[in-house]
C-alpha cells in the first residue's frame, strides 16, 4: 500500500519523472488524492495516491544525468546567444555573414535592414537568420517578397545550402486554386496560407487601384487574392529583397503599401539592399519606417545614431575568409571589338538596315509620346547587334503580328518605368511585340526581314567566328584544352544559333534561359560542372547561378545597361571564385554601340578610381539607371556626332549618385572587425553532440526510446511519431542524405531538451565517479537554473541561465572545477555506485545552495543589466515617438481633430509607460536541475 503524505511533503511523481510538492490532501468515498506543485513545470496539477513516491527510495539513472547536464548546456548556450544556423546547417559562413547573424539575433527585436556591399551574399545571411529562426523555434511561416528576376536566385540558394524549400506562387497558381477551391467542398479559401514558406515577385502582389477595362468588383478579387490574403496569412518572418523599391515617391505607391502592410503583419521582418537610400531621404524614412515607425516618425530620426542599430552592413574592401586573406581577387575585363570582314557585307547591311528602321521608329514613336514603340525599337537595335538569328526570328514574329491585328494585346500592364527595367532582354521582347505600330511599318518590316533570310543564308555571322577563334586561343593561353567557357546573350535565338554552331564544331554545349523550371535548370548546371565544355546562358536563364567552377566569361552581346553586365560576370566572380576571372566583353566595330561602350567605360573607371570602389555597378541600383542608359544610346543612334558629349552628361548623373552613395555611407556602416577565427570554430561545434545526448539519453524516461543502427538512431518520440533513421550532425547529414537530420527546429527535440528535471532538498544524492577527473576531487557538483522574471502576465520578460558548482567535502567551492566536471559529464563515461547519500541529502543541497547563491549573483545581475538595458531602450523608443508624434498632431490645422488625437495619443503613451514601469519590478529565481556526489571517501556518515 502507498504511503500516505502530507501538505508540505516533497515526494517523487512516477509518471511526470520529477520531484514534487504536496499543496492539499483530500479524502472522499474512500479514495485518496493530492494536489501537487510540478517544481520543474511550474504547474499545479492532481494525483492518484499510487502515482507518489517518496523521495528516498529514487535515484537518478545514468541517462536522467546525461540528458540534463546536455539539456542544460543546450539551454544556456541559446541563452548565451549560441547560433544554431552555422552548425545545423550545410554552409559555414564567412566572418561578415557570420558578423551579420550575431548582430541580428543579439536582439529581441529582430526588424533589420541587411545592407552588405553587392556580392557578399546578403541572402546566404537571410538564409542563416531564417534557420536560426526556426532552429530555435520562434519562427515556422516565412514569406520572401523579391524582384521576379530573383525568384530562382532564392529558391536555388535556400534550397542548395539550408535545404529550404520556398514554394514559389505566381498568377497561374492563384487562377488554378480559384478552379479547384470552387469545385469542391474545400474550406480553406486562402492559398497563401497552404504553405509555410512561400516566395512570390514583388509586382505580382502590390495592391491595384484601377486598371483598364476592369470593373471594381474585379479590382476587389484581384486584391484581395494576391494583397488582401497574402497580408492577413498569418507570416512570422517576412522577408524582401531590393527593399529600397519599397520606399515609393509618395506612401501612396502600391509598392510601398505592400511593404508596409506586411511590415505589421509579421513580428520579425528583414530588408535586403546595397542601395537602401540612393540619395532620397523620403524614400529611406519609408523603408526605416517599415522597421520601426516610432523610432522614425519623420525625417528627424534619419540620424546615424537612430539608423545603426537596424543597419546591418559590412564593405567589400573589409570582407575576409575563414584564413583572413582578402575576400575577392582582382578581375580581368576588356572589350573586344569584331571587326566587319568582306564576306560579312550581308551582315553590315542588314545593321544599317535596322539602324535606319529604329531611328525612324523611335522618332515616330515620340513624336506621337507612343513609349511602347520607342521600347520595342530598343529591343529591334539590340537585337541586330546580338545576332542575325535573334533579328530575323522577332520579325518574323513582328510580321505575323502585324498581319494579324486581332492577335495584337494593349501593350502592357508595366506601370512602372522600373517594373520594365527589371525584365530581362527577352521579357521585355515577349511583352513589346505585341504592341500597335505605325503605318509604314509593315512594308519596313517585309523588307527587312528578306534581308535577314538573306543574310541567314550566306551563313557566316561576324561575332559566332569571332567566339569560335577566341576560345580555341583561350585554351592556349591557360594551357587547358578543357577549359570551361560561359558565354552570355540576350536573346534565345542567338542562344540557338551559337549551340548549334560550336556543336557542330565538337564543342559539349549546356543551354539556360528562362524558360526552364528549376530541376532543368540544376540538371545543366551540373553537366557543366562536370564534362560540359560551353554554357550558353540568357540573363534570366542565369538568374542565381553559382558558377565557381568557370573563370572565363564571354559576353557575346552587350546589354546597354553596365549594371546588368555585372550581374553577368557576377555569376563567376563570387566568393569562393579560387582564380582571377577573365570578362570578355564582344561588340561590333565601326557601330554606335561600340563608340558609346568604348567612352562609356573609360568614364566609368575614371569614377571608379576617383571614388575608390571597385566598380560603380557596386554603388548603383541597375534598376533605376536603366532609363540613363537607353537614352544614352538611343541618343548615339541619333545623333553620333554628340556621343562624347551625352556619355559625359550620363556620366555626370552617375557620378551624382555615387557621391551621393559615399555621402549617406556614414549613416549606414558601423566599424566593426571580422574575425576569421570564429568563422572557423563553428565547424566543429560540439552543440551537435550536446543535441544528440540529450535526446538519446532523455527519451528513454520520457515514454520514447532510441537505439543506434550504424551512423543512424531509431528513434520513438514521446508523442508516439517514429524516425527509423535519423542523424544530428551535418556532416553525416550531408554524407547520408537518405537520413532525416534531427535538429532543434523540430518540437519533438525542444520538448525533451526543455524538459529539465528539478533536485529538491532531501533527494538522495547519487555517487558517482567520472572517467578523467582525478581521485583527489570530491566533493558535491550540482547545477542550478538562475533566473529572471518580469513585468505582468501580458508583457513578460524572462531570462535564465545555468551556473555548475562544485563543493569539496572540506568546505571549499572551485568554479573551474565545477565547469570542468560539467564538460567531463558530457564527453566521459559515467559510473553511479550502487549506494546514494540519503542521510546528508538536506545538509548537502543546502551547502551546495549556499554556494549557489554566492556564484549566481553575479549570473543574474547580468540578466538584470540586459533587462535594464531593454528598459532604457524601450523608454527611448516610447518618448521619442511621442514626442514626434505629438509635434506632428500640433500642425493639424482643425482645434476638434487636433484636441481628440492628442488625447488618444496621450492614452497610448500611459499605458505603454505604465507597461513598462511594471516592468522594474524584477524576481530572481534559484532552482536546482542536478546533485551529485563526487567520488566516495570524505563521506560524513562512513
């Protein structure tokens, strides 16, 4: 029979595995039940008689030790400010990554702008963020907003180093939902909430206010499927590349309407630029305000102190890798001008040909303020410098189209001037084709394209041989007969044209272009990297490309705008890139383009060297000096006599804006030093280890269990789920891809680490000896949780820690000792002798408590510093915001409407100060997690 116990008594609960206190008996119909205190939860709950123990006859199991000695140091190293994302994840960051992730999850409030100069991998460290987020359990639904053009770029980084998989939903997605919702009986009318982590393009979700033809009640669905419900779908972190788009010319642009409601529909929320201001101070105080708008309420918050503290950025010239040397090597670039040969005369004509078409085309196009055709007559003069192919295939298509009139659309739904700048060459053609035209125009185009046939059939195109004679002198020049080649065009048809010509001369040729899905596109990139000679790639089939493995880039057709010639040669030259990189550049001689390209790039060098940066593609955004470039070369197409002239007005605004750039730096950097030495501790982290222990060890008490097969575990979970093959470390994770990689973004795993036993006085003390501690220790080593509370139940703040002590049985109290039995527990065997110390239990716990106490002061007057600190920070906050708030409210011109927002204003300002004041008020909390006697000899009662 049970023995009976009394208020006030500790006794043991069998089946919660933890000590327990009695807080009332009663006895009714002759059964017996107890309300009882779970010292390790916290709770109140009822008891059976039979579920009761007392406390003497349990002792602590050798796996009961090792679960909380590693939960324990699990816990306090999170605490600690331990990042789970550079050892539970496959890529192992560089020391500015690595800087950017402790400065952001050094913080409760986790609203940054990610700011790094281009190239140093601003989505490897939202990557890195977004995993520890997860890792330690405060996030599950992620949103990434980006420019279209970066959809794959993110879905192939998330998924190659965190194995993160983002579902991208565009329009076809929505349409196909609409179908399938409403044709059966599914409750679920949101299709953003379907899945947890989802990416889609910027433009494709910004809400719509009117659009042509469109009645209101089509307004309303269309917002409400792509704005209305992508807001209101529950995120936890949101995060948007490009973010300074978001900051709009007024908060009345759609796309700052986007940024702002999903600013406030997520608690943590990351902005990717290297160009968040651009010389705008409006447009930064928008995209500030998008991350904190109390601290930011106007203009005069745009001060370097306000701004820092949400400003992550680190700049090239500063970047190291894991060995501290220099992050990026110098880079070879040149332009090659393709000299015209006799038998190119077909070729030379049909460009003077087009020349001509496009000139007047353009200027009809103005004339009648048509910008739909002036775009299409860019593309038609880009075009016949890419390739004869890519010339006579979009006439053919013009023709039918202008043949065709009811095939021809209203040109397009491009509100924005960038919107069109961000596509790539071909996009931009597929959407300008369909477009009106003049009444001239269709004859223009018959002839022209006879002339391209034409010249088709003589067969021989300047630039193809051109490429053919420089990578065979390539070859010789690095001594490398399978040297690997990228080579980079606009347009598919000239993508077509080059892979049959260097196949047909026993060349192995890999194709990319935008329209291959991502496990195409993986598919050519991986034949590249292995026997594939050549890569012909489209800028969108590019997109997000890590191409390490290649050093040589062939540029076989020039975009006008320099930044997207960048984002070409970036997909080589990245980190990681082990030799200097060989650019390219292929232009035709004797033609505007090459007269405007040849200026162009002398002045931007010039600014370059005169503003020390590595290239003003750096500094710039390519979408905003699109429209400077196109009118650069349309002007040389014009009026060629004036090139020298209009490059130096082009480059006179370029220089504007990188001096601007320069200027607003000191808003956005903080010195800070890169140490490659903790970029190289992380890849040998024991936190993978201390994660295994824990779980295997703690299971078994917990109603699960686990046994080893190999380099795998079969584990049952405590909530009856299986893994009959898993792992915890990534490198066995990485070698064996078959095994499911346990880490601490799984509940299962946080519920047995969180799950910490408490050692009350009077518990039997187990004796145990400790493979690799010298017999002369002995004493008692315990483990206590320190801890902070404060504020009320709606507004807490909780902090702990964990301090091991260590007591020789003389008396004396050595915190080197107890730290080092702590690692010993977790890396030795552990042997428990068959009798506890029952007797001296009460005298030792309180001794050992006594120590506890003196060691944790000052443990938790740590916490208390960081909770002042957060207190501070939050007053800051608080009165700067009303105190902006309040000036704003005095310019409100009606007495009525001024008086009723000063007090409300007023209201909230009271009860957040109230909030806070309540706050001040601190407990401090000592509990014990383990006891044990270390050693036997020295024991009072032997």
């Amino acid at each position: 029979m049970s023995k009976e116990f009394n208020v006030g008594d500790w006794c043991w609960h069998a089946h919660q595995a933890t000590p327990c206190r009695i807080i009332e008996r009663q006895e009714i119909w002759g059964t017996v039940t107890y309300r009882i205190w779970l010292a390790a939860k916290d709770a109140v709950v009822r008891a059976r008689q039979q579920d009761l123990t007392e406390l003497e006859c349990v002792q602590p199991t050798v796996e009961h030790i090792l679960h909380s000695v590693a939960s324990a140091k699990l816990l306090d190293a999170l605490e600690d400010n331990l990042l789970l994302a550079p050892i539970q994840s496959s890529v192992v960051p560089l020391p500015h990554q690595l800087y950017a992730l402790n400065r952001a999850m050094s913080r409760d409030r986790i609203r940054y702008l990610l700011a790094d100069e281009v190239g140093l991998g601003k989505t490897i460290e939202a990557g890195l963020i977004l995993r520890e987020l997860k890792l330690r359990g405060m996030v599950k639904r992620v949103l990434v907003v980006s420019p279209k053009g970066l959809v794959r770029q993110w879905q192939a980084e998330m998924r190659l180093h965190f194995g993160e998989e983002l579902r991208f939903i565009e329009a076809s997605d929505l349409a196909a939902f609409r179908a399938w919702r409403d044709d059966s009986t599914q409750s679920e009318d949101n299709i953003w909430r379907m899945h947890d982590q989802v990416i889609c393009s910027l433009d494709s979700v910004k809400p719509v206010e009117s659009r042509r033809g469109w009645s209101l009640e089509q307004l309303a669905n269309y917002n409400r499927e792509r704005f209305e419900d992508l807001v209101s779908a529950g995120w936890d972190l949101v995060i948007i590349d490009e973010s300074h788009r978001m900051g709009g010319s007024t908060d009345q642009v759609a796309r700052y309407k986007l940024g702002a409601a999903l600013a406030e529909s997520a608690p943590y929320l990351l902005l990717l630029s290297a160009t968040p201001h651009q010389g705008k101070s409006d447009q930064f105080l928008r995209l500030m305000q998008l991350l904190d708008r109390d601290s930011f309420p106007d203009e005069s918050g745009i001060v370097q102190e306000r701004v820092q503290p949400f400003v992550i950025r680190s700049e090239k010239r500063l970047a190291i890798d894991a060995e501290g040397q220099p992050l990026f090597k110098p880079r070879s670039t040149r332009l090659q001008a393709v000299s015209w040969q006799a038998k190119h005369a077909a070729q030379k004509q049909l460009y003077e040909s087009v020349t001509d078409y496009v000139r007047h085309g353009y200027n009809q196009a103005m004339a009648a303020k048509q910008r739909h055709i002036g775009f299409l007559m860019i593309l038609m003069q880009r075009l016949v410098t890419s390739s004869t192919a890519a010339i006579r295939a979009t006439l053919e298509r013009r023709q039918a189209l202008l043949d065709a009139p009811e095939l021809q659309a209203g040109l397009f739904d491009l509100s924005e001037t960038d919107e069109w700048a961000e596509l790539d060459g071909q996009s931009q053609l597929d959407a300008a084709l369909h477009t009106s035209g003049w009444a001239q125009e269709k004859s223009e185009v018959d002839m022209l394209l006879e002339l391209a046939k034409e010249t088709e059939r003589q067969g021989a195109d300047a630039k193809a041989e051109a490429l053919l004679e420089l990578i065979y002198k390539l070859q010789q020049e690095e001594n490398d007969p399978e040297l690997k080649v990228l080579v980079f065009t606009e347009f598919v048809p000239t993508q077509a044209m080059l892979a049959d010509y260097l196949e047909s001369r026993g060349f192995s040729v890999a194709l990319l272009n935008g329209g291959m899905d991502l496990e195409a596109r993986t598919k050519a990139q991986k034949a590249f990297s292995q026997d594939v000679r050549i890569m012909i790639s489209t800028d969108a089939g590019g997109e997000g490309l890590n191409l390490q493995f290649c050093h040589v880039i062939v540029n076989f057709d020039m975009p006008w705008n320099p930044m997207r010639l960048e984002q070409r040669i970036g997909r080589v030259d990245r980190i990681g890139q082990p030799h200097i990189v060989r650019a390219i550049n292929f232009v035709l001689a004797d033609t505007v383009e090459y007269r405007v390209r040849d200026v162009l790039e002398q002045k931007l060098a010039l600014i370059a060297d005169e503003f020390g940066v590595d290239k003003a593609a750096d500094v710039m955004d390519s979408v905003e000096v699109e429209p400077l470039f196109d009118e650069l070369f349309v002007q040389g197409l014009q009026n060629p006599s004036d090139i020298e002239q209009e490059c130096e007005e082009v480059i006179d605004q370029v220089r504007e804006k990188v001096t601007t750039y320069h200027k607003e730096n000191d808003l956005l950097t903080e010195d800070h030093t890169l140490e490659a030495d903790d970029a190289r501790k992380w890849r040998d982290h024991p936190a993978q280890f201390w994660l295994e222990r824990a779980i295997t060890a703690g299971l078994a008490g917990r109603g699960g269990s686990t046994s080893r097969q190999g380099d795998a575990w079969q584990i049952n979970w405590m909530d009856g789920s299986e893994s009959p093959h898993a792992c915890f470390d990534a490198r066995t994770a990485e070698q064996n891809p078959e095994l499911e990689w346990v880490t601490l973004e799984d509940p299962r795993a946080r519920a047995v680490i969180g799950d910490l036993p408490r050692f009350v006085a009077g518990q039997p003390l187990p004796t145990v000896t400790v493979n690799g501690l010298p017999n002369t220790v002995q004493g008692v080593w315990s483990l206590w949780e320190i801890s902070l509370s404060a504020g009320n139940s709606s507004s807490q703040f909780n902090r702990k820690r964990f301090l091991p002590v260590f007591v020789m049985d003389d008396g004396r109290s050595f915190v080197p000792t107890a730290k080092r039995i702590w690692d010993l527990l977790l890396t030795e065997s552990v042997e428990i002798h068959p009798t506890a110390d029952v007797e001296n239990a009460v005298t030792l716990f309180e001794a050992s408590s006594k120590a506890a106490q003196s060691q944790g002061e000052q443990l938790f007057n740590e916490l208390l510093e960081e909770h002042r600190s957060w207190l501070s920070e939050e007053r800051n906050r608080a009165t700067y915001s009303f105190e902006s708030r309040q000036q704003a409210i005095g310019r409100i011109g009606l007495p009525a409407v001024r008086e009723y927002r000063r007090k409300r204003l007023q209201a909230e300002h009271d009860n957040r100060m109230a909030d806070l004041r309540d706050a001040e008020t601190c407990l401090p909390d000592m509990n014990a997690v383990l006891l044990l006697r270390i050693g036997q000899s020295g024991r009072t009662d032997s």
